[in-house]
C-alpha cells in the first residue's frame, strides 16, 4: 500500500474543517492507500506558492522523511502552481482531495457510461494541470532551417490531445443521454412511479436498495462503494402497484464540479423522480452537515423541488437512548416544508415495513391528485386497471 501523509488546512475557521482529517482518511484507504501521519495547519488565507506557507512545507517534508511516505495528501483543492511547487519542495507526489475522489471513481466505474464519464472529469481535471512538467521535451528548433525559437512543446501537444478527447467522450455521453431519455419518456408514457436513492456516500443507500428489491447491487462499508446507477422494480402491496426504484452515486463534501457535470446524465434519474428517498447515516455525529451537503447538489442538479422523505439509515447502531420512540414522524425542513421522517435498519430490517407503507402513501396520493382508478403496474410488467378510489368518493344516485 501507498504510504500517505494527509494534511488539512483550516483557512479562516472554516465550520466545515474535520481537524481529525477522518473523512479525508477513509478516501484514502478507498483509493489503496495506508495513512501513516496526518498535520493540521490553519492560516487566515492559503499562501499562493505552497498553499501551507514554507514553514509548515518544512515540518511536512520532515514527517514525510521520518515517516517514509510515498506521497501527500491535501484535504483541499490545490492549484496547478501549488501542486507543482509542492512537489518539488516535499520531493515526492502531492495530490488534493479532487484527485483522490477521481482516482477512487476511476477505480470503481463498472458500466461502459460510467467509465466515461470518470474519464471525463479526470480529463478536464488535467487540462489545468499541464503547467511546463514536460519543458525537457521541447523541440530545440522549428521544423524549416535551423534559426528560430523553440519549435511546438509537448505541453502544447498534450493539451491538443486532451482536448481532442474530452471532445470525443462527451460526444459519447450525449448519446448516453439521449438514450436514458429515451427510455425515462417510456417511464414517464406507462404512468410509472419514479423513486430515487439519494443521501451521502457510505450512508447505506446500496445496502437499503438490496433489502427492499432483493437485488445484489454490490454494497460495502467503504466510500463510493458504487458509482453506476441501478432501477429495479419494487412491488407496493398497498398500493396494488410497482414504482421504479433507482439507487444512484452518493454525495460527499466539497464533491468537484466537473464530477457533478460529468454525472449529468446518472443525477438526471434523481431530478426527474416523483419522490426522492433521502437516506441518512443516523450514526455519524456530522449528520447534520452531510444532510445539508445532499440538499446543496440536489438544488445544483435542479432537484430541490422533487418531494423528499427521509430515511434514518443505521438504527442499529445507535445506543438506545438516542434511538426514537416512533418508527416514523415529520419534521420542518425549511419555511413551510414539512418531510416525513422513517427510522430504519437496512441491516437488520427494522422499520422497512414502514418505509414500504410511506412510499406507498406517496403512490396512492399521487393516484388520488389524479383523479380516480390509474392503470397499475404488475410486478410482471403488465398493465392491469387499478381497484383504487378516487380521493372524493361520487355523490349517490
């Protein structure tokens, strides 16, 4: 394994800063790597050469020497210059977190469109760190006679080349789109429920979509466990009708940009759901935090308005005086917004019965907004007239 050095930077308190660098460790050991020393430094901005200033360069340079490490890792993004000079100063490889999260991803795309959209993000991430690495192969002369200044650098040709493919993989991935668009209208032509599993990595969404569709979507204790978006079709006994239920790629904080565009296609499956299973660790003491991160990028990915219901995941491991006395509630989410709140196990089981029955509420209250009996999905794919009542019953003759 990688021997690694993590270091975190709070730059001017920053209420988010993990001064135990614990999250950063666990992308670590995701990726392959042994952390072997973690360093935290604060500053009231980063310094534009080395990001820590060189001071603390020094003390890391030391620990990396002590230490014997292989590589460090920053907890923030680095700039291309910073990268750069980090690593001639530490004399040895600097990566930030938006690498570690892409190497990860590289790692752990299965599906054809997952891979390109991991080699995507990686590709744009990059383009901006081409900066005079190859300045050694720089043609000596121009390509006609022998006066002139230095001919093409393979800086230049390297970002031909990269350019050149993000063309390519996005070309492809458009039509990747264009297919998943194809067949949600299908979706959306047989009235089909659409659910959607949404929460931050490592919260149980994979493990909780294998309980409630008997799938065998792999699932781990582990960060970004799966990246590739899964729909199977889930039974509700009472409502007399199947939905559509998609397990999507977790959340995590400060998730890169370019990650969140190169996704477009998989979170699409989460913006146009009719109801979004919001799956929270109820164990993890930055429950709060990691909440309100997924509330950030379903409101960049244009889902803030879909109807959310939260699923405390990890009941079990709760001490019984933090465990809640009712297997369901509603709390106030924001001004005016109201989301009911189920207590759950997808280890154990506990509470999905309940889970069952509120996704089947939400079911049944969209039929009735309807306007009376809809066709019903059978769990074998056919259509059959639903024996539901309209929400206000006919007047008697």
């Amino acid at each position: 394994m990688t021997r690694a050095v993590l270091v975190g930077v709070d730059i001017g308190s920053d209420p988010n800063f993990d001064a135990s660098l614990d999250e950063l460790a666990l992308l670590a050991a995701s990726a392959g790597d042994l952390t072997v020393a973690r360093v935290v430094a604060r500053r009231r901005a980063p310094d534009p050469a080395l990001f820590v200033g060189s001071g603390k360069a020094d003390e890391i340079k030391a620990l990396v020497a002590a230490e014997q490490a292989h590589g460090v890792i920053f907890d923030q993004a680095l700039s291309p210059a910073q990268q750069r000079n980090l690593e001639r100063h530490l004399g040895c490889p600097v990566a930030d977190r938006t690498s570690l999260i892409l190497d990860i991803f590289a790692e752990r795309a299965q599906s054809h469109e997952g891979k390109l959209q991991v080699e995507l993000a990686r590709l744009q991430y990059m383009a901006t760190r081409l900066v005079r690495r190859w300045s050694h192969l720089e043609r000596q002369q121009g390509g006609i006679g022998t006066r002139g200044g230095p001919g093409e650098a393979q800086i230049e040709l390297d970002r031909r080349m990269i350019g050149d493919r993000i063309k390519t993989v996005k070309e492809r991935l458009e039509k990747v789109k264009r297919q998943r668009g194809t067949q949600r209208k299908a979706r959306e032509r047989r009235g089909t429920f659409r659910v959607s599993l949404v929460g931050y990595t490592n919260a149980g969404k994979s493990t909780l979509f294998n309980a409630l569709v008997k799938a065998r979507t792999y699932a781990a204790d582990q960060l970004f466990a799966t990246l590739d978006t899964t729909t199977r079709a889930l039974w509700l006994g009472e409502a007399q009708s199947s939905v559509s239920l998609s397990d999507t790629v977790g959340f995590i904080r400060d998730l890169p940009h370019k990650l969140v565009e190169a996704f477009e296609a998989t979170l699409q499956e989460a913006a146009d759901a009719d109801l979004l299973l919001h799956v929270i660790d109820s164990s993890s003491p930055h429950l709060a935090e990691q909440q309100a991160e997924v509330d950030r990028v379903l409101d960049e990915i244009g889902a803030s308005q879909v109807p959310q219901l939260l699923v405390y995941n990890k009941c079990d491991l709760l001490e019984a005086s933090r465990r809640s006395r009712q297997p369901s509630d509603w709390v106030e989410a924001h001004a005016g917004v109201r989301r009911q709140r189920v207590f759950a196990s997808a280890r154990t089981g506990e509470g999905l019965e309940d889970l069952r029955k509120a996704i089947a509420d939400a079911v049944l209250l969209r039929l009735n907004a309807a306007g009376g009996p809809q066709p019903v999905t059978l769990p074998d794919g056919t259509l059959a007239a639903a024996s539901l009542s309209p929400a206000v019953p006919a007047a008697p003759l």
